[in-house]
C-alpha cells in the first residue's frame, strides 16, 4: 500500500495532478482486492475438503495461508476423531451384544453386526426408520413409549423365537436413545427350569401331604381314645403340615403367574367393594390386639385385571400389615386415582424395616429377621406374588419404611389399566 502511495505520488509530481494519480492507484488496488474475493469466494463454492486455497500475494497472500494453515489442523483433527470412531466401531462390532443408536423420536441412527442377527436389522434400508416399526412385540412399544427405562425388558428375539433378548436403553445427549440388546436364552432357559421344577415338586408334594394332613387331623378328632404323650406331637404336627401346605399353594400360585404375561380375566374390577372385603378379614385377624384399620377407597377407580390375583396381592399387604403392627397400632388402607394412573397404600404404625433391606424384600424366601417371621407363621412368598400380581397388572410398588415408625407400601397402576366408572344418583 506505501509502495502504491508513493508511486501515485510521483507519477502526480511529473503530470502535476496529484487527485487523479492516487484515485488511480486506489482503483487498481480496489480493483485488485475484489478479484481477490471473487478467487476466495469461488473457492469457498467449489473447492473440495481437501483441495488448498488459490496462491496470493501481500495481505491476501497472508489470508490464503492462514486459511490452508487452518485446513490443514482441521483436516488433522478430523483424521484423529474419525481414528477414534473407526476404533468404536470396530470394537462394538466385535461385541456378541448388539447396540443401537436411536435419535429423540427412535429413529434409527447406527447398529452394529449383532443387531443384524438379534433383531433382524438391515443395512442400510432400515437406516432412519423407527425400531417400533422393526421390532413389532406389543410389550417392546408400551416399554419404549412409557420412557421409564429403570428396568430391562426380556422379550423373544424378532428373528427367532427360540431365542430370549433383554433390551437396556439409556438416554444421551439431546433425548436420544442407546440400545443395548443381549441374549439371554440360556439364562432363561435355566430360569424355565427353576420355574418348571418347583411347579412340579409342588404338585407332586400336595398329594401325600394331603393326606397326612387328613390322617392327622383324624387323630386329632379321636384324640381321647390317644395314648396322652402323643397328644402335643400330634398337633405339632397337624401346625407343621398346614404350614407346608400354605408354602406348597403359594409356590403353585407363583408358578400359575409366572406361566402367562398377562391374567385371561383382564375384566373391570370394583377395588373399593374388594378391599371392604379384605379390611373386614383384616379385623378379624386382628382379634385381641384392637388395631384400628381405616379404609378410603375410590368408587368411581376401578382396575382392569384379575379379581383373584389382585385379592390375593392386596391381601398380603394388609395381613402383613397387620401381623407386624403392634397391639392397638394403626392401619391405614387408601386406594385413587390421578392423571398418573390409580394407586393403592397400606400403611402401618408397625416395627419397620431397615433400608438396608428394601431392595430385596420381594425376593422369594427372602428374610429380614427370620425369628420374626417363624413366629408370625410367614412362607417369605407373600411379596414375591405382590410383585408378581403387579407385574401382569403393569403396576409396579414402592415400599418406604423407618424402623420403630412404621411402614408404607403403595402400588402404582398405568393409566392403561384404570377404568372409570359413573355411579347412579339418588335420581337414576
């Protein structure tokens, strides 16, 4: 620009018109400069990722090198992000789990090979198409829908039916979804046999239980025409047995739920005329201790589901409660409904339970203190079917407890499963 300067300053001092030598020199270089923006601006258009920036002179020359400079970090960079990705790619492809990636409506985005073989995805067809339209099980769309990923989902294999897949999904990012699915056949084919084995010891044990029980019990009812030692022996006995045989039909119960996902008789169900029910036999089995049980129930909140199973779910919970409930302590029973679903609660003014615990109380035979349990004559089933009865209900529980203050279990039920009901006016 000096040199420019200078020169039209001369060339003005020879012609004597300094104005038009340097509005001359000015044009050049403005002339210049716009030629110089027109190469940059059809570079900019035209060039590919790795095509360099035009050659330049002076300022401009400066600006076309700090531009390739620049090219060439970024093209470095990239190189080592897309190492890296390449590098992730390889290893998730080498894992037997298949893992998915989803965007914030459960469009496809990425799969690896295992995904090809556990859920029959294609490449690359299936590329932004929604997992709900490929993997087409009615319990895998109520799962990915409800967005409540706190437990896995055990489903069959889209591809083949003899194989069990359990799906995890985690949300990243901008709500986008991670999808890992495992096979789990043979974990639940040793679970069916777990299952198929106590079904079946079970049945088998009710027989001559049975009739020992009805021996006893004939004993019992001739007991004067008994040698007197055998007496106390003899009732010991007829307790034992009616407590196995209370253990053999829970575990028959279990078995019966977990056969099927969901109960055949999925009918309307009054759950305020059931717990009236429950809370009078309740009272019963309260006798001496004089606890006072307080039901609110809903009549306008009904569940769709089994009668049978939910009398027997609910029913252990207010019976727990009230084998753990001091004398005259308080049991308070509620059951509404809201725009989250329906709910029931037992609460107790009880013993409570330890933190520590909660987590695995509905876990078979599982005990907090089993002295407690041998004298209140529990089997360590009850809950194991609360959860069980709730699983096939799609409800789930929440226990909260404090040790000398009480207990409070409540179970939740999706909307899905509520029924409301109009009740007739005084008019009707």
């Amino acid at each position: 620009m000096l040199l420019l300067v200078t020169g039209c300053l001369v060339i003005g001092l020879i012609s004597g018109y300094y104005g038009w030598s340097l509005a001359a020199g000015l044009g050049l270089y403005l002339a210049w400069t716009l030629k110089q923006l027109l190469r940059l601006h059809e570079w900019l258009r035209l060039h590919q990722p790795d095509e360099a920036p035009p050659d330049g002179y002076g300022l401009w020359g400066e600006v076309f090198d700090s531009i390739y400079h620049l090219q060439r970090r970024d093209q470095r960079v990239r190189g080592r992000l897309q190492a890296v990705i390449d590098r992730v790619q390889e290893s998730t492809a080498a894992l037997k789990d298949a893992v998915i990636m989803l965007d914030s409506d459960g469009n496809l985005e990425w799969w690896n090979r295992a995904a090809e073989t556990l859920l029959g995805l294609k490449t690359p067809q299936d590329s932004g198409q929604p997992v709900t339209n490929l993997v087409r099980h009615p319990r895998f769309k109520e799962y990915f829908e409800q967005s409540n990923y706190a437990e896995p989902l055990e489903i069959p294999s889209p591809t083949n039916d003899r194989l069990r897949i359990q799906l995890y999904i985690t949300r990243y990012g901008n709500n986008e979804h991670l999808m890992l699915v495992r096979d789990v056949t043979r974990i639940h084919q040793l679970e069916q046999m777990r299952k198929d084995f106590i079904a079946n010891v079970s049945h088998e044990l009710r027989t001559p239980l049975t009739v020992i029980c009805g021996y006893l019990e004939t004993l019992l009812d001739n007991v004067e025409e008994v040698n007197p030692r055998w007496t106390r022996a003899l009732q010991q006995m007829h307790q034992q047995s009616g407590r196995m045989q209370t253990l053999l039909n829970d575990l028959l119960l279990l078995a019966k739920l977990e056969a099927t996902d969901y109960p055949s008789d999925n009918q309307p169900v009054p759950i305020d005329d059931l717990l009236q029910t429950i809370t009078e036999d309740a009272q019963e089995l309260s006798g001496p201790k004089q606890q006072r049980i307080t039901l609110e129930a809903d009549p306008v909140v009904q569940l769709k589901g089994s009668e049978a199973e939910l009398r027997s779910a609910f029913s252990n919970l207010v019976f727990n409660a009230v084998k753990y409930t001091p004398e005259q302590g308080q049991i308070r029973v509620r059951w509404w409904g809201d725009e989250q679903g329906a709910h029931l609660s037992v609460q107790d003014s009880g013993i409570g339970i330890d933190s520590k615990h909660l987590p695995r109380l509905t876990e078979r035979f599982y005990r907090v203190d089993s002295s407690r349990n041998s004298n209140t004559g529990g089997t360590g089933l009850g809950l194991a079917i609360v959860k069980h009865v709730l699983l096939r209900h799609r409800g789930r529980m929440e226990i909260s407890s404090v040790p000398g203050h009480g207990s409070t279990f409540t179970c939740h039920f999706a909307p899905t499963q509520v029924v409301r009901v109009r009740l007739a006016s005084p008019a009707d």
